[in-house]
C-alpha cells in the first residue's frame, strides 16, 4: 500500500509535469472509482479545469484547480501514472484517464478497485467529506511537542495500532511504522501510555528521519507501487525489518512476524523489548 513516502514520490514528480494543463473530459472504464460526487458530475466539473499545484496530506493527494480541487487516494494498489501521448496498451487495470487539453495523459490504475478520487467546490468540502476523519500530516503538520502531547491524550491502544490510525496522523502505513518502531527500540504492542518522554522523543526523531529516507529514495515498491513515471521505489533495499522473517538483524537476532492491530508486523526480539523495567520510566 502506497504510504506518505510514495505519496510524496508522486505529488514531487507529477506536480512539475501536470501544473498549468487543462484537463478535457475524462474518461471513466471504471465510474465507481468516483467516490464524490456522482460519476456525471464529476466528469463534467473537472473538464475545463486548469492545474494549479499538488499538495499531500497523509496518503491524500490533492490537486488544487483552478476552481475546485481533484483528491485521489491510492489505497491498496492504486497507481496515479503520466504518459506525453497515448495510454499504454499494457494496463490491464485502467479505472480512470483524465486527458489534458495539449496531448499528454494522467491516467489511474487500480488492480484491487479500492482506489478514489473525489471533486469537491474548495476547501470547506474537502475538509468536511474528504479529510473529516484524517488527523494533521506526520511529516508536515506535526512538531515533537505536538506528537507527545497527542500521545500522552491516548490511554488505551498499542502504539503500533495508534501510529496505523489516520485520524491520530496522517500518512503512516505497515511498512513505515514496522521500520520507525524498530529504529526507535519499541515492541509494536507496547501500550502507547506506558511511554515514556525519552521514548516518545526517540520514536518521533525515529518517524522524520525514516519517512524522510523514505522520500530520498523514491518509496518502498514491495508489490505494486510506480511513482507517476512508472518507476519502481529503492527504499526497499533500506529495510531493516519488514519483510525480513527469518532474516538476521544487524544484532544477530533473527527477525520475527507476527500480528498487532491485525496487520503482519515485523520486528527483532532483542532490539525491541515488549516492557521496560519501571526505573527506566521518566
Ligand atoms: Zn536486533
């Protein structure tokens, strides 16, 4: 699933290639792609509409209009591809192709089908059916002292799970929090309320300089992801526990996975200890 990082891949990519297009009416092979409003209006609001710049939050891209703006959330397997000329004949999943007016072609292929786009009059709609659930970006809209604060408000959940919900932050996914957890020490079942400020500070730090990683290499393409040229991510190549069961560590343990908020999680026993010793506890 494409996280913040290769969210970011994309919008970083495609905003330079796409500013200043006009789209032409869309095409729509798949309409239930449309999560707002209905495929009909849709196509006809965004035809016409000139690009005036990409923004992020969490894994939501948002593409600012002229009038209005165009979100698409990649969920699982979504890929948000551009192409100068014709569509590729080799896209088995083509869902959505949004022409411009000089040619070139942005178009959304989806192999699983949970990917959506929305079209919504301008901000108050998209916070209010768009975002209405969707807590301040991790990587842009978040300081530490926010992060500890937000943290120190959750009595109950694993931190695991906690870094998994959007409505805390934004743009975290599988991979990423498997990778942030193990750099930062912490067992993924740790309860999020039993940090202490050292760990939380650690954890924090831990979240910049992965995603940040994440981003300098182009995402992580386990399965699916291509950015919006069609290439493959590097960060998987950085991975230090996800994906690595029965891998060693750098500490000569070998990697485990299990589940933890009903995800597969990965994580090295001896460098993530589950419970700290209370003296350990500020
Ligand atoms: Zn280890």
């Amino acid at each position: 699933m494409p996280e913040l990082p290769e969210v970011e891949t994309i919008r970083r990519e495609l905003e330079p290639l796409i500013r200043g297009k006009k789209f032409a009416p869309p095409l729509m092979h798949m309409p239930s792609t449309v999560a707002y409003p209905d495929p009909e209006g849709f196509a006809a609001g965004l035809a016409g509409r000139t690009v005036k710049n990409i923004v992020r939050r969490g894994k939501y891209l948002i593409i600012n209009l002229d009038r209005g703006i165009l979100v698409v959330h990649l969920r699982m397997t979504g890929n948000l591809l551009y192409a100068e000329g014709a569509l590729p004949d080799k896209e088995r999943f083509l869902r959505l192709s949004f022409p411009f007016t000089d040619g070139s072609i942005l178009y959304f292929s989806d192999m699983r089908r949970f990917g959506r786009v929305w079209l919504v009059a301008g901000s108050d709609e998209l916070q209010n059916i768009v975002l209405r659930r969707i807590g301040p970006d991790i990587f842009n809209e978040m300081d530490r002292k926010q992060f500890i604060e937000l943290l120190k408000k959750r009595e109950r959940g694993r931190i695991k799970a906690l870094l998994l919900d959007q409505g805390f932050a934004a743009g975290m996914g599988n991979i990423y929090t498997d990778e942030c957890l193990f750099r930062s020490g912490l067992h993924p079942r740790r309860q999020a309320s039993t940090l202490s400020r050292v760990e939380a500070e650690n954890l924090y730090e831990a979240i910049r300089v992965v995603l940040a990683e994440g981003i300098e290499y182009g995402g992580t393409t386990f399965r699916d992801y291509r950015n919006a040229r069609g290439a493959l991510g590097d960060f998987q190549s950085r991975l230090a526990v996800y994906g690595r069961k029965g891998e060693r560590c750098h500490c000569g343990s070998v990697i485990e996975k299990t589940a933890v908020a009903g995800r597969g999680t990965y994580y090295c026993p001896n460098c993530q200890t589950e419970c700290k010793e209370p003296e350990e506890e500020t």
